[in-house]
C-alpha cells in the first residue's frame, strides 16, 4: 500500500485478502514456486512525474508516456525480501486528496479502466480513489 498522505495512519485488511483472493493463484503455482507474501504501508509517496488536472475528465490525470516513469524509485523505498529471489510486487496506491481522483489515461488519452499498469520485470499497480477522512487514517476494507 502506497499512499500520497504524509503520516495519515492507514490499515487494511490485508490478510483476509491475500487468503481470499490470491491464495488460489499461490496453489496453482505452489509445485513450481515457492510463493511468500510481504506487506507493506508506505505513506507520503511522490509520483516522480506530477499530475496534470483536467477539466473535461473533472480529474488529475497521467498520460501513457509517463507510466513508465510512475515508481518514484528515489523517494519510494519498496522492501524485498531478497535480492536474489524473484519478486513479483503488488503495488496499490492512494493518491494525495490534492492529486484525486488521479485517472491513468491509454495512447488515445481515454480513461484506462480499472484504473491500473503493468511495469515489465516489477509487477502491477492499481490506482485506489479511495475518499480521504478528515480525521484519522484510512481504512481499506476486503472489498477495496
């Protein structure tokens, strides 16, 4: 979980989701791989290429070209478990109240939907609108 609020705490309930939803795709290639599962929270994430607001989308909006470029690999310290092992990352980022909606646009400049990309030899990442409290953290529930 990446988030662009600065020290909002944040919890999720992420083990019942790791067992709900991936645990299937762990057995499948359980034989061939041997599959562990590492969270973590990172709050007060950059973009390394900022966003532009448009009005017609009423969104802060990134386009194709810059995706390549969307971890923040200077600011963003993403753990592994191991240099020498594999690791396929998971990525789900909250973008800051003054950068949401955030909305990843195609090579046609269309909305992609589910709002996610895919960056070779890393792994995925999926954009959350989430709404930000005005107190306290945010929560993520199963179903986000």
């Amino acid at each position: 979980l990446v988030e662009g609020v600065p020290k909002a705490p944040a919890t999720w309930d992420v083990e019942e989701a790791i067992s709900q939803y991936l645990a299937g795709f762990a057995a499948a290639l359980r034989p061939m791989y041997l599959i562990q599962w590492d969270t973590q929270v990172l709050h007060f994430a950059t973009l390394a290429v900022p966003p532009t607001f448009s009005k017609d989308l009423d969104s802060h909006t990134l386009p194709s070209s810059t995706l390549n470029d969307f971890l923040n690999s200077k600011d963003w310290v993403l753990d592994s478990t191991s240099s020498t092992v594999r690791t396929l990352h998971l990525l789900l980022f909250v973008p800051s109240p003054a950068h949401s909606p955030l909305t990843l646009l195609d090579t046609h400049d269309n909305p992609l939907s589910p709002p996610s990309l895919l960056i070779s030899n890393w792994g995925g990442v999926s954009i959350l609108n989430a709404p930000h409290p005005p107190q306290g953290g945010l929560h993520l529930s199963l179903e986000e």
